[in-house]
C-alpha cells in the first residue's frame, strides 16, 4: 500500500472516530431527519395565491370572455391562454401552470341552462395541498360567475355545471406525498453543510489542526479525508428517508432510483463544499455554525420551494433562489418521486447541481492552504 493511500485511510478512519464520539452529530445525522419526517409529513397546511392557470378555449365569444375575465379579477389565479390542448397539457408537465382549463368547442352552444355545458379543469397534484387549494378557488369562482349570469340575464340557473377535475401526479392529493420527500433536502443540508461547516473549524480551535500541517499529508487529503464520512453519513441518511417515506407514508417513487441517486450526490457534494468553504474562511465553531445557517439552511427550508411556493414569490426573491442548490434539488425531487423522469425538468437541474458542486469544492480547495495565517 503506496503512503498516500495508508496516510487517507488513517484520516479517514481518525474522522469516524470522531464522528462516533460526537453525539451531536449522531442526534443531527440519525434523530434529527426522524423527527423531521414525522412533523413535516403529517400536517402542514399551506396557503397560495396568483397560481398560475392555463386557459384553453376551443372557441372564443362573449360567454367564455366573461368567464375567463372572471379568473383574471381573482387574486387566486394568474391565467396563461394557450391555444390548444396539448399546448396546455406540455405546459402542464413542465411545471409551467399548476393546472388547465378546457372550455371545449361546443360550451356556448350546449349553455348553461342546460346544466351540461363541457369544461375540464386539470389540477397538477404534485403540490397537493396547492392542488386541493385551486379546485376549492376555481369552484368559488365558477360559483360566483354562475350568480352574476343569472342576475344579468334575467333568468334562473336550472341546473349548475357538472365540473369535471383531473389530478395529475398525485391523484389521492396527499400532501405527505409532497411534504415528505421535501425533508430530504432539509436532512442533507444539515449533514452536508452544518456539521461539515464545523470540522476544519473545530481542528483549529482544538489545536489538531496544527499538527496535520506538520505531517506530510497534502491539503487535498485533508479535504476528501473531510468530505468521505459525512459523504456516507449523508447519503445513508437519505436512505433511510426515502425508505420512511415509501414505506411510512405510502409516497409513490414513480421516477428512477438511479437518477435519485444521482441527484442526491450532486446535491450532498454541493453541500459538503460549501460547508467546507465556510468552515476554511471562518475558523470559530460559533462563527461558522451561524454562517452556515444562515446560507444554507433557512434558504434550503424558505426559498427552495419545500415549503414555499416560488412562483408566488416576488420577482427579485424568485431570482435569488437560483443561488442555492436546494432550489434544484427540490424540483428534482419533486419530479422523480410523483412525475417520473421528466428529462425537461431533471436535466437543467441536474447540470445546476453539478457545477454548483465543482464551483463550492474549488473555492474551498483553492481557499485552504499550507499554513497557520
């Protein structure tokens, strides 16, 4: 065995040392995640507002104008016309409206008065508590505009429209389904960059740090040396959360294991880097906690779309969650559990995760030297 590998393997091993006698990061790494599944995947409501709607008419005139006018007044709804179905239906799958509605050709002509008039409504239920919250909007709308027609025109409703919804993604619209698959994010961000945050900072308080110098180890080795353990502590940790969520919740996992895979390491590695980063820039263990909060997780919980909608966020806040990797890997999550492999959504974030990771790993290397200043 070369030196190089015998001096890895001692680091290596000295980091699960310290790992095992840690109980902090046993409690964040293996409690936490548990604890976390439990309170997110069992009951948190969430409210929405100006979702995104797409609106397909087959043949426009003054009735389906008044209706769609109707969802234009609404703070609910933002309406996007498309001028067919499957316009609409494409734009469904690439997240772009959170649902679509199909005024169909013959919907002046059957009326109202004859209570039959077709419409479908197509809800997105990757969101489910977004989609149960758009049906509910869209039926007091519908409601409302009934009551305005019979009053401008004189004549009684017989017979209201039979509304026709279809669910996409998640059809039971359980919103463990989408909760839960969302604390992954929330558990590898605390493996991959808080208690990474700690470690070199902590060498340097404790003095230890000082001693590696001396030894002829390399400032790559003492990085990967770094990165391995919570690599696996984390990757297991995801593990053990996609099981709880399978098995536990009944959440589908429509997508592939493979591209999951993938996507947690891209994401995990972009973790550890800038965890990494912060713990070489700030060599207090209070300093580089704080930092690393700050950075890395309350953005993975606000503005990663776990909890909070993005598309109704405003322009400049949408536009700064394209700085954290948990921003992507929500979306992918998201899709492979309940959409499957939607390549147009996975790809673009696959390959932001990716260079997120090799930018936050070359800073960090480039940042950590050979020296005690």
């Amino acid at each position: 065995m070369s030196p190089r590998v015998s001096r890895f393997l001692a680091l290596w091993r000295k980091e699960w040392i310290q790992i095992r006698r840690d109980p902090a990061s046993i409690g964040i790494g293996v409690l936490l995640p548990a604890i976390l599944l439990l309170v997110f995947g069992y009951g948190i409501s969430l409210d929405a507002q100006r979702l995104p709607i797409g609106v397909v008419v087959e043949k426009p005139n003054p009735l389906t104008a008044s209706f769609t006018g109707g969802l234009e007044q609404s703070r609910y709804f933002s309406p996007h016309p498309y001028g067919s179905i499957g316009e609409g239906e494409d734009a469904l799958r690439r997240r772009k409206v959170d649902a679509i509605l199909w005024l169909w050709g013959d919907f002046t002509r059957r009326g109202l008065r004859e209570g039959n008039a077709p419409l479908s409504l197509i809800v997105n239920g990757v969101d489910a508590n977004t989609a149960r919250l758009l049906e509910g909007y869209f039926q007091g709308v519908w409601g409302q505009w009934l009551e305005w027609e019979a009053k401008t025109s004189g004549q009684p409703i017989l017979t209201p429209v039979d509304v026709e919804g279809r669910i996409w993604f998640n059809p039971a619209l359980e919103s463990r389904h989408y909760l839960a698959p969302g604390v992954i994010v929330i558990n590898m961000t605390l493996v991959g960059a808080l208690l990474t945050a700690l470690v070199i900072a902590r060498e340097w308080e404790r003095g230890t740090m000082e001693a590696l110098l001396s030894t002829p180890v390399s400032v790559a080795e003492i990085l990967w040396s770094k990165i391995g353990p919570y690599f696996v502590l984390g990757m297991g940790g995801m593990a053990a959360c996609v099981v709880i969520t399978v098995g536990l919740f009944g959440a589908p996992l429509v997508g592939s294991p493979w591209v999951l895979f993938l996507a947690a390491s891209l994401f995990l590695l972009s973790s550890l880097g800038m965890g990494l980063l912060i713990s070489t820039a700030f060599r207090s263990t209070f300093l580089a906690s704080m930092v690393a909060v700050v950075s890395t997780f309350l953005p993975a919980f606000i503005l990663s779309g776990f909890i909070f909608d993005i598309g109704s966020m405003p322009g400049p806040i949408r536009a700064f969650t394209y700085l954290f990797a948990a921003r992507y890997f929500v979306s992918l999550l998201q899709t492979v559990f309940l959409a499957g492999d939607v390549w147009s959504v996975l790809l673009p974030n696959l390959a932001a995760l990716a260079l997120m990771a090799a930018f936050f790993l070359g800073i960090a290397w480039r940042m950590s030297r050979r020296s005690l200043e």
